[in-house]
C-alpha cells in the first residue's frame, strides 16, 4: 500500500493527539506516581498553558462523616440529634446534578476546614 500525502498527515495527527493527551496525563498526574523525570518533561509541554494540578480540586471532600445538632431550650428540654443535611445528602444519592450534591459538599467542605482549624 503506497504512503500518500494524506496518510502521513493521518499519522501525524494521531500521533500528535496522543502525544498530547499523555503529556496532560502525565502533568496532571498526582504527585508520586510517575516518575520525576517524566513528569518534569510533561511540565515542560504543559506549565504554559495549563497552570493547574489536581490541588486545583482540594480540599477533597470527607465522605464518611456528619454534622449533627442538638437544641437546648431555657425550660431544660432538648431536641434528639438532627443531622441538617441527611435528607439532601440522601435525595443526592437519587437526583445525581441536582443542588442536593451542593449542599452536601457544603457540609464536607465545612467538615475539612474545621478539622484543620481544631485539629493542627
């Protein structure tokens, strides 16, 4: 089969594109991974235009865990615990896009900042 003009075009367009996709691959990769030398290379190709890692996505939400709420009034009588946001995390694991995953990451993102102000 002769090698045209087209087909080499073919090749190094496919070429190129997978030549890219790996080198954001390997730029965006988290720390440790891959090898330093191979992730400094990709950074050569990737830091001019894109900027960001996966930190760009942190803190990570803590999934796992709650807030809960119990009221005290003046004349002694209490509420049982209420967890604020376990209906909207339970309508989450149904409606996936809907506002209740907000909420919910609300409640984790809360989580992970408390946990750095009263646990460092």
């Amino acid at each position: 089969m002769p090698i045209n003009k087209n087909s080499k075009l073919g090749w190094f367009g496919l070429f190129f594109v997978v030549f890219h996709t790996a080198m954001i691959v390997f730029y965006a990769a988290p720390e440790g991974y891959l090898p330093k030398k191979l992730v400094h290379l990709s950074s050569l190709y990737s830091e001019p235009i894109f900027e960001q890692k996966w930190s760009m996505f942190a803190p990570c939400p803590i999934w796992g865990h709650h807030i809960e709420i119990k009221y005290e009034f003046e004349d002694g009588d209490t509420t049982d615990w209420i967890s604020p946001t376990e209906d909207a995390v339970s309508k989450h694991m149904i409606y996936r896009g809907t506002y209740h995953g907000d909420l919910a990451v609300a409640e984790y993102n809360t989580l992970h900042w408390l946990n750095g102000i009263f646990l460092n």
